[in-house]
C-alpha cells in the first residue's frame, strides 16, 4: 500500500500525458496551438545545451536568493526577539515587501540597477518574495519555546545564548524548515518573474527562453522549457522535504509518525 501510495502521482501523470497525446493527435490539435508531449521531448533533446545552461543560470539564481533569505531571515527573527522594540519597528515594513505585487517592484528595481544587470534585478527580486517566509515562521518558532522550560533554563542560570542556542533555535527548527519548503518555490518564481518582465533580451535563463519561444511561436519549445521549470520547483520542494524529514524524524511529531 506504501509503495503504490508513492507510485501514485507517476502513474497519474502516464495516464495524463497518454490521454494528452492521444487527443491531439486525434482532433489534429496544431503545434502551435498545443503540440504533443513527444513534441516537448523533441524540442528538449533537440538544443539540450542551451536549455541546460539556461536551467543552471536560473538555479544558480534562485539558490543565492534563498542562502540570502535563509541567513537574512534567519538573523533579522532572533533580533526580533531579542528586541521588541525593534520587531515593533521593522516588522510593519516586513509585511509591506511581502505584500507587494513583485511585478509591480520589478520595474522599477529594473530601472535601479540598470537593464545590463538583470541577474542582480533577479537575485534582489527572488530574495524579496523568499524573504518573508523565513522570517515569519522563524519569528514564531523562536517565540514558541516552552514557558516551562524557559523557566527551568532560568532556574539553573543559562545565558541568554545557552537558552537560544539549547532551548529557541530547536525549537524553531520545524517552523524554519516548513518555511524554507515554502521560500524555495518563491525563490524559483521571484527569479522568473524578474526575468519576464526585463524580457528584451537580456536574460540568459529559462524564464527568456519561454519568452524568446512565444515570440518565434515555437510553442513545444515554450512547454519543454516549463517543464524544467516545473522539474527544478519539484526538486527544490523535494530536497528541503528529505532534510526536513531527516532533521525532524528522531524527536518530532510531525516526522516521527511517518512510516
């Protein structure tokens, strides 16, 4: 039952891409229009090259956003908690960055830091939108340790850094990790966005190959190039989920009770 439990969204997709490919060639749907998924393999095997530096220049992008978002993150909650004042200060402008519309940022970030850096515009861009998320859950984490135990580190005289680093930062460390599965994905998608709206040429990542594509109306092109996109989400989510689990398994409830 577990293995079929896990086989089951492979099996979907089959299905999803037979029956895709069955009805497009039945109703002789036009390439341009929707091509074939055997179509999207072809276009990817056919200029593997520059599709693979465009997925490593897109990665290497979303990565350095979420290191920064991470450590920035990360840093700017133990602050918050450490100073109410400056929580009660900073966090209000924490919620308007998150709550902005990043295509309404891009623009003008573009203008910023001038169209012959779009990498920077990206990096500065992706790290806004997985910025947030780091920083909220951290910030709860951090406030969640159990009073109990505050009270008993207190008793047998820890230091403020004994109590962050043995009672609050473990404390943390599930609502920091659900948070990083959640930054990673916006990191990819604040890298993307950037890279659309500068969309003159200037880019070099997956995000401008689906804009180059759409403009020459090569559309199986367009989908082999979402389709890196969509691997490189998946990936990302997967990757943060194992270390999720295996950083949780041995003491925490939400990984514990997995099979």
């Amino acid at each position: 039952m577990s293995a079929l439990r896990r086989l089951a969204p492979v099996i979907l997709g089959m299905i999803v891409l037979a029956a895709w490919e069955g009805l497009v060639r039945l109703l002789a749907v036009p390439a341009f229009v929707l091509p074939p998924p055997s179509a999207v393999v072809a276009a990817l095997l056919a200029d593997p090259n520059t599709l693979g530096l465009s997925l490593w220049f897109t990665l290497t992008v979303t990565l350095q956003a979420f290191a920064l978002a991470v450590t920035g993150g990360v840093a700017l909650a133990i602050l918050f908690t450490r100073s109410p004042l400056l929580a009660s200060a900073l966090y209000p402008y924490a919620v308007i960055l998150q709550v902005t519309p990043v295509m309404a940022i891009a623009p003008l970030l573009l203008v910023w830091v001038g169209y012959e850096r779009v990498d920077l515009a990206q990096l500065i861009l992706a790290w806004i939108v997985a910025f947030f998320p780091i920083l909220g859950n951290t910030t709860l984490g951090l406030r969640s340790a159990d009073a109990g135990l505050r009270d008993l580190f207190r008793l047998y005289g820890a230091s403020k850094w004994q109590v962050l680093w043995r009672l609050e930062l473990p404390s943390a460390l599930p609502y920091l990790l659900a948070g990083m599965k959640i930054s990673g994905g916006l990191a990819l998608i604040g890298a993307v966005v950037a890279e659309f709206v500068a969309g003159s040429g200037t880019g070099s990542g997956l995000a401008w190959r689906i804009v180059d594509a759409s403009n020459r109306l090569n559309t199986p092109r367009m989908f082999a190039a979402l389709a890196l996109l969509s691997l490189l989400g998946i990936a990302i989510f997967a990757l943060l989920s194992l270390v999720q689990r295996l950083a949780l398994r041995r003491w925490h409830d939400s990984e514990a009770s997995h099979p």
